[in-house]
C-alpha cells in the first residue's frame, strides 16, 4: 500500500467508527443532555483510539465488526475525559468549538461526562466475541491510570520541584495509558496470543507518549487554526511540560528568570502573544524543539519495532503507517 491507499483505509475506518458512533449514541431526556451528548460524539477528531484498535484486532486476525464496539468504548471514554478536563482547565474551545461547559453550563457538562462514561461500558458489554468481564477490566484499569495522570498534571502545577521524570510518569498515564489500552483492547478481541498482545501494549504504550509530546510541540509551533484554540495555552497555564522543564533546566540570566515566572505561574504581565512568543524563542535557542522532535522519533521508532512479532499484513502495516502519520501530524 502507498501513502494515499492508506489515507483511504483510514478515512473508511473513520467513517465506519463515526456511523457507529451515532448508532449507539445516547437518546434520553432531557434534550439539554441529549444535546449535550451529540455534540461531543458528533465533533469528529482523529478517532486515534478506537482506529488503533481496530487496526490491532484485525493485525492479529480479527475482523473490524468485531472490534467496532469496544471502538465506540474508548472513544466515548477518551471524550468524558475531555469534557471533565476541560471544566478542570476552564478551556473556552476545543476542536475549534465552544466547550461543553461553555456552550450549555458546567452542570451540563459534568452530567454529559457521566452519560459517555455509561455509554462506554454500555458498548463495551456488546462485544463480541468472549466475555466482557477481560475488556472491562483493562478498560477499567485505563481510566483510573487517566484519573491519576491527570491528578497528577494537577498537583504539578502547585509543585515547583516537578521534574522531567515525573512528565514522563504523568503523561504516561493520562494520555498514554487509554491509547495503550485500546491497542491491547484489540488484541484481545481479535484472539491474539499472550506474545502478540503483549507486543500490542507496548506499541501503544511508546505511541502514547510519542503522541502527547507531538501535543506539546504543536501547542506552540501549530496555528491557532490548525489547533483548534490559541496557540500557547501551554505556557500561558504553566503547564510542566518537556519542553518547559527542558529549557528551564538550561536557560540562564533573563531567560532563567522569566521561566522560573512561568513555571510558578507568576508570569510578568505580559500581553498572551509576547509572553508565548518570547518563551517560543526561548525553546528555540536552546536547542529544546528539536530535542523533542528526536525524542518524539524515538519513541515512534519504538513503537514500531513492537510490531515485529506482528504478522504481516495490511493492518500490521497500516498501524507502522499511523504511528508515523500521528507524530507528523499538524493538529
């Protein structure tokens, strides 16, 4: 397969997940709720999740039918974190659009959070085939690792002692950890033996943090079209990052000082865009961009050799294919 052969399996498997998606959508009361729902399920995205495991449950022999509802599972979960989060960040947008909280109110949001939780264990339980009883644990163990990295993220932005150590820890758990359930979630399903699920794991566990440190780069090298939302939310929430905690740990003088401001929150008052740029070509001079670039290539090129006791074939190679496409991405 050629680049452009992949883009279409991927559009198709989008597509596929999006119907199904509306099909198992939430068709309660009252319409504020049920509102609520549709527009978050109906925000489109990159369904990263629910499309690598299926191309996980079909790598190992299964078929896309039958990964499509525990597909639906972990993107719902992934998007009840989204809206909580965004509460938690008083985020304005996402995707370009208001937030929940923001478009309805914060109760609203709370409660649209808990109906796509309900609704991915609902879908979860419609798997087949097997018993549910090993999918809903690893999906269980995953959100509850999310819940702690995102904690975690929390209580960093209170510490001023966090380390780069400790990123790692944390984005290994609130990011890392759903994407690395979803491709173990198909491995299973698909009937994969104890090796290749183990495989399947890893390569998500190494995509996971490949992923969340292309999440980092884009939120100050990307447009404000091409995210979705201002350019710099990073720096301005002062937010441990790789690259802040990188460049704090090599800066000297003016610069040295002004990062200390960011990293304690106390940022001078500057005007959003001066502060943003400023920090930006604080990153550039001291080597940081591109030291995350090497250790985001890193982590893909990890990822990938997990693959190796993966058959070949045109899901094998088309999860080599995304994992690269994830970390070139510009959104």
């Amino acid at each position: 397969m050629d680049d452009a052969a992949f883009r279409r399996r991927y559009a198709a498997l989008r597509a596929l997940l999006n119907r199904r998606s509306r099909s198992l959508g939430w068709r309660g009361e009252p319409k504020d709720l049920r509102d609520g729902c549709s527009y978050v399920l109906g925000a489109g995205g990159k369904r990263v999740r629910s499309v690598l495991l299926v191309l996980s449950c079909e790598a190992v022999g299964g078929s896309a039918a039958e990964a499509l509802d525990a597909g639906f599972a972990v993107e719902a979960l992934h998007n009840f974190t989204l809206v909580h989060d965004d509460i938690m960040d008083h985020a304005s947008s996402r995707r370009g659009r208001p937030t929940v909280h923001m478009r309805w109110d914060t109760n609203t949001a709370l409660l649209v959070g808990d109906v796509l939780l309900g609704l991915a264990y609902r879908s979860l339980l419609g798997t087949r085939p097997g018993s549910p009883g090993p999918l809903a644990r690893l999906m269980t163990g995953a959100l509850l690792d999310v819940c702690e990295g995102q904690a975690l993220d929390m209580e960093y932005e209170r510490r001023n002692d966090v380390t780069i150590a400790d990123y790692f820890r944390m984005i290994e758990k609130k990011t890392g950890r759903l994407i690395a359930a979803a491709t173990e979630m198909g491995a299973v399903i698909g009937g994969g033996t104890p090796a290749q699920v183990r495989a399947l794991k890893g390569f998500g566990q190494h995509l996971g943090l490949a992923f969340q440190l292309q999440d980092d780069l884009l939120d100050v090298v990307a447009s404000e079209h091409e995210l979705g939302k201002p350019v710099g939310g990073d720096i301005v929430e002062g937010k441990k990052t790789f690259l802040l905690l990188t460049a704090a740990a090599r800066a000297r003088g003016k610069d040295r000082s002004l990062l200390g401001h960011v990293l304690r929150g106390t940022a001078p008052g500057m005007k959003r865009t001066v502060l943003v740029n400023h920090v930006t070509e604080i990153y550039r001079r001291h080597g940081v961009l591109e030291d995350a670039q090497h250790r985001i290539l890193r982590e893909t090129r990890s990822a990938v050799r997990m693959l190796g006791t993966i058959p070949p074939s045109e899901a094998s190679a088309m999860l080599a294919w995304f994992a690269g496409a994830l970390v070139h991405r510009a959104s």
